[in-house]
C-alpha cells in the first residue's frame, strides 16, 4: 500500500497502550465537484470509516459511501490513491489513536437512496454535499485557521491538497 501521508502528533509516550483502527474512504467525482460529507460546524471530510469484523477495503468503502451519501458504488471503478496514518493521544482517554486511512478514487451509480446516519452524525448535522476541490479546501482551511484544531480536520484538508495535486498532474478535473 503506497503511504501518501502520516500525521504524528508525538504527543503520548511510547509505552501507551493503542487504539488501532483501519478507516477506508471514497474520493468521487460527480459533475467536476468532489462529493463530501458536512456538518453544522461547516467542517468538510471525505464519505468514509471505519471497517468493521470481517469485511476488507471494497466492502467497507460501499457500506461507508451509501451509508453516508446514498449513493452505491461501481466496484470496477475503485482504483487505490494512497493511504495515511494517523497517530496521537486520543481525545478521549489515555492511550494513542493510531489510524490508517485507505483512499480510493470510485464511481457512484447515478440514482441515491436514504442515508443511514447514526445518532451522533443526525446530531451534528451529518450531510452530502457537492464542492470544488478548491472549496472543500478552502472551508478546511477555515476551520483549521478560525476554530479549534482538530486533528480530523488536519487530515483532510492535507489529503485535499494531495488529490488537488495529484489532479493537476494527471490533467484531470474535479
């Protein structure tokens, strides 16, 4: 799997006991503008999780992507971009979040169902939404700039800047 990007925090001490989980997300490309999941704090991300018992990355990015947008993905479309690890003190208990992230460029099928939000994600507002790469980097970069840092946050607006890139060498467009 090529790494595209890690994100240590250093903030733990070696020896802590870690939470270790793998996360697969969806980078779709609909109408020239990337798909996104938004929330009432106007915070942005890519429409993916976690994987769950038994399922590997193709199962989980089409449980994710549906679950999140509706939408169900083409499986022949799916072609890995990267993956980025993740590693700081949880902001919970004690001990090191430690997360791999699991990208794939995909195609959705044209018609959407019902998103399946849980609880928290109705709570905060959780919804898709279609922008620009350039405005889905620009509202991270608000958030980073204007509210508190949150290390999600940071993981995204990087990771938008690494599919930007990416984009503009491969002359394709979002």
């Amino acid at each position: 799997m090529k790494k595209i990007l890690t994100l240590d925090a250093e903030n733990y001490p070696g020896d802590m006991e870690e939470i270790f989980r793998i996360a697969v997300r969806g980078i779709i490309c609909i109408g020239g503008k990337i798909l996104m999941i938004e929330d009432n704090l106007g915070e942005v991300k890519l429409p993916g999780g976690g994987m769950e018992d038994g399922e590997d990355d193709l199962q989980t990015l089409c449980r994710e992507v549906r679950e999140e947008t509706g939408f169900v993905v083409v499986p022949d479309s799916v072609v890995l971009f990267g993956e980025i690890e993740e590693k700081r003190l949880s902001a919970h208990e004690d001990r090191i979040w430690h997360q791999i992230s699991r990208l794939y460029f995909c195609d959705v099928e044209e018609n959407r169902q019902e998103c399946e939000y849980s609880a928290n994600e109705k709570k905060h507002g959780f919804r898709p939404v279609l922008y620009s790469i350039e405005e889905a980097i620009a509202k991270n970069e608000f958030r980073l700039q204007t509210r508190k840092k949150m290390a999600w946050n940071l993981r995204e607006y990087k990771t938008l800047l690494l599919i930007q890139e990416y984009m503009k060498n491969k002359n394709r467009s979002l």
